[in-house]
C-alpha cells in the first residue's frame, strides 16, 4: 500500500511524531509528501508546534500554572489542525 491519500497522510505524519512507522507506511508517507504540497506544508506546521509543547515539557512546567494551560492550548490547537486538515476541499 504505497499510495496514501491527504487524510492519511496527515495522520501518519502526527502519528510519526509519536512513535516510528513502520517502513512501508514511512516510505509511503515520503513518497505522498514529495508530491503534496499541502501535507509538506502540514508536516512542517505540525513540527513546529510539537517543538514548542516539547520545549515546554523539558522546562518541567507543572500542570496547573497559566503556562500548563497555554500548553493544553497548544495541545488542543494541534487537534484541532489534524482533525480540520482537509486540502482536497479547498
Ligand atoms: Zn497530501
């Protein structure tokens, strides 16, 4: 299964950031973003917030302070991003 759609893919690329895939799915993934600029686009975006929510937990930040809230912001932002992704509507 080589060929994966959008909706996939942006899946896959949240997913990754979590834990490996598989090689099929890695080499999938890479294939669909070398010719989709939308989901290069999301990748990228979705890197850069997942940076800021881990350079958040590195500071070890308690959960209750106002900047746990602003990374439950964060977090909920990036659901939000994933689940709204949609290119092939625009
Ligand atoms: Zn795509």
């Amino acid at each position: 299964m080589w060929m994966f759609n959008c909706r996939d893919v942006s899946r896959l690329v949240s997913e990754s950031m979590d834990r490996e895939l598989s090689f099929t799915k890695r080499m999938g993934v890479r294939f669909h973003l070398m010719m989709c600029r939308h989901c290069a686009g999301f990748r990228h975006q979705l890197a850069r917030i997942r940076k800021i929510i881990r350079s958040q937990d590195e500071e070890n930040i308690p959960p209750l302070t106002m900047e746990g809230k602003a990374r439950e912001r964060l977090n909920q932002l990036l659901k939000e991003k994933i689940n709204s992704f949609d290119p092939e509507t625009k």
